[in-house]
C-alpha cells in the first residue's frame, strides 16, 4: 500500500506502525562502503523513517525467502560469493518486485548492460552522492 507521506508502495500494513517507513537493502561486502550509503539515506527527508538493512550477497536471497521486503535494494556488483548479477537474476526468478538499483565502480558499458539485463531497474557508479539517492527515491515514488 501507498504510504501517505511519499506514495510509496513498501508493502506494509497501513494499519500497522509501518506506514511511511522506506525500507532499504544495501548489499555488499564492503562494510565502510555500507554505512556510507546507510547514513546518505538516513539524512534525506524522504519518508517519516527509513530504515536500512546490510547484508552479504547470500544474505539478501535469505532475507528475500523469509518473506522480508524492501522498497530499494542497494546491489553491488562485486560481491566474493555471488555476484550482484546472479543474485539479481535470482531474485527476479523468485518474483521480487523491489527496485532493485545496481552499484558499479566500473564504467564497462559491456558490465552495466550484463547487469542491466539480469533485472534492474537501474545502475549507477560509485560512488553514491546525496543526488543520486534522492533521484532513485524520486523514481520509486513515480512509480508507485
């Protein structure tokens, strides 16, 4: 359902203490790398609250599978076990319906049109700016 404050479609129960809450993923293995863009989301004013969750690549298939949801995740594309290619053509073969946003520190056209291709929504260089994250956020809500 909609969120009132952002049209954001997360999921929740609007009856429940969810409405207004973004929930976001962010996958990787660089843990420094993961609190910077933890803390670019907790500083927009885009929802009443986000709420950010990091995982591994093969945590984000886990989570997905225990019937979690999230608005956004956060993939890189360089991950020691999976690569975010594979766990994006996973997740989409399981029918996830989250915006699902690619992160590359490479500028490979041939890369980001690989990863592109497994089923996201959108892929961007890092490093990610306060811009970038608005602009997604924006997107997610014409969207919804």
């Amino acid at each position: 359902m909609a969120s009132p404050s952002t049209g954001i479609d997360n999921g929740h129960d609007e009856e429940g203490d969810n409405s207004g809450l973004m929930r976001v993923l962010i996958v990787g293995d660089d843990v420094l790398e993961c609190r910077v863009h933890e803390t670019l989301f907790g500083k927009l004013e885009v929802a009443e609250e986000v709420q950010t969750e990091m995982a591994t690549d093969k945590e984000d298939l886990d989570l997905h599978l225990s019937g979690s949801s999230f608005d956004i995740i956060l993939m890189d594309i360089d991950s020691p076990i999976m690569d975010g290619l594979e766990v994006t053509k996973e997740l989409r073969a399981k029918g996830v319906k989250s915006m699902i946003v690619g992160l590359t520190s490479q500028n490979a056209e041939a890369d980001r049109a690989a990863f592109m291709a497994a089923g996201l929504d959108e892929c961007l260089e890092k490093p990610l700016t306060d811009e970038k994250i608005k602009s997604l956020v924006d997107t997610l809500e014409k969207n919804n």
